[in-house]
C-alpha cells in the first residue's frame, strides 16, 4: 500500500495533549454555563472564570477595592437609579454581588450596565459592547439615562482618556438636563474614574465641569500593576477625601 494512503496516527504524547486541550475547552465552557445560570440566579459571582488578558490592557481590581467602588456606586440608588460600570467588569461583578445579598424586590434595585470590549462577558444580559475608538456607538436609548458611572479606560493615553470621557457625558443625566436643572443633577449624580496617576492632569481637566478630583484612595489590583493607579472622583465619602 502506498504510504500517502495510510491514515496518520498521532503519538502518546500528542494525544494526550489532545485529550487535556478537550478537557480544558469543555470545563472552561461548563464554567461559563454555570456563571451564566448563577448570574440569571443572584448567586454569588466571581472574576475568576475571566482570564485577564494583558495584551488587551485587563487588570482585575481586588474583590476589597471593587467591593468599596460599588459600594459608593450604590450609595442613595434606588429602582429609579441607573449605574453604568464603564470598562469595569470588576466593579459590575461586585454590583451585582451586592444586590443579589440586599433582599430588595428587582423593582427596588438600580439599573445596571457593563460598557465592555471583551464578549466573554456578554453571558450578563446589562452586557453592552462598547470599544473607546468609537465612543458613541452605543444603543440610542442610553443616551442621557444614567446617574452613577464608573470609568476605568484600558489605556494610558490622551486619546483613550478622551474618549471615554465621551462616553461619559453622553450617558450621563447631567450632560443632556436643562440648564436650570443642571447643577441639580450634577450634585446628585456619582462619577469614578480609576486610571494611572500620570494621568491626573488630564483626566481633572476633562471632568472639570463635573465637580471631578484625586482623591486619596488607591485601588489595589488582584495580581499587582507597576503604573501607579489613582482614583478620581466627584465627591467625598468615609472611604476618601480630596487631596489638597
């Protein structure tokens, strides 16, 4: 027999890489059905079915900072409250972990969205894909809806910065309330950014108007960042003042 005609056989060791490829692929997507029936349920969730992926600029804030940020997030929420976690899934992950324990009826609870590039998360249903490089090419009906943002941009440059800031005041109430209603809204409202300190002139120039400033709270990352990060945020609470 001709050997182009014989069927190739794979060796011991390539099989068994075969088999732990299988493995993996078919656990990975049982972790990703169960996180999907957990977040339909109001079980407790966890960032530790989502890999961080370096080359798409991901870093998971610790489950201590991102339990802190949502936790001002959801200060004076109510049903009548729309949050939007802005390249934040963390913080989302804890926002929906706070909720779930708060025993509040649904009609009680904020509305949520996740603004995120990677569709891994798409397994929420407050999933919205968003990339900063098209930064209003978002559902028309977001538009001017929400009162809490938190906006963590994945990269540490003007453009990016820019950008989301776009984001922001395009999905923001105060942006589009009348002028006499304005500062009403502005002074009700809760904006977070969290990004590198190097951006600090950057970003204060950007969120001027809405009252945005350093504060003293450093959010920790899960597996360590060499930038060094700062919060910045427009108003005070026990866990941070302003800087001077």
């Amino acid at each position: 027999m001709d050997d182009d005609d014989e069927t190739p056989v794979l060796s011991g060791s390539a099989l068994d890489a075969l088999k732990e490829f299988y493995a993996d692929r078919d656990a990975r997507q049982k972790q990703f059905e169960d996180l999907k029936a957990g977040a339909e349920a109001d079980a407790a969730l966890s960032m530790e079915t989502f890999a961080e992926d370096w080359n798409q600029s991901q870093f998971w804030y610790s489950d201590e900072t991102a339990t802190v940020l949502a936790e001002q997030l959801l200060r004076g929420a109510d049903g009548s409250t729309t949050i939007a976690a802005v390249s934040a899934p963390s913080v989302f992950i804890q926002l929906k972990n706070i909720l779930a324990k708060s025993g509040k009826a649904d009609d009680e609870k904020p509305k949520l969205y996740l603004l995120e590039f990677d569709e891994r998360f798409n397994v929420f249903p407050e999933f919205v894909f968003y990339d900063f490089k098209t930064p209003l090419k978002l559902p028309a009906q977001m538009r001017g809806t929400v009162d809490h943002i938190i906006c963590d941009p994945p990269f540490l440059s003007e453009e990016c910065q820019t950008k989301a800031a776009m984001t922001v005041r395009w999905l923001s109430k105060w942006s589009t309330a009348e002028k006499s209603l304005e500062a009403e809204q502005r002074a009700a409202s809760r904006l977070i950014v969290c990004t590198g300190e190097r951006m600090e002139k950057v970003v204060t120039k950007l969120y001027r108007p809405q009252g945005l400033a350093t504060t003293t709270f450093e959010p920790v990352h899960k597996n360590g960042l060499s930038n060094e990060f700062f919060c910045y945020a427009n108003f005070e609470c026990e866990q941070w003042k302003w800087r001077s």
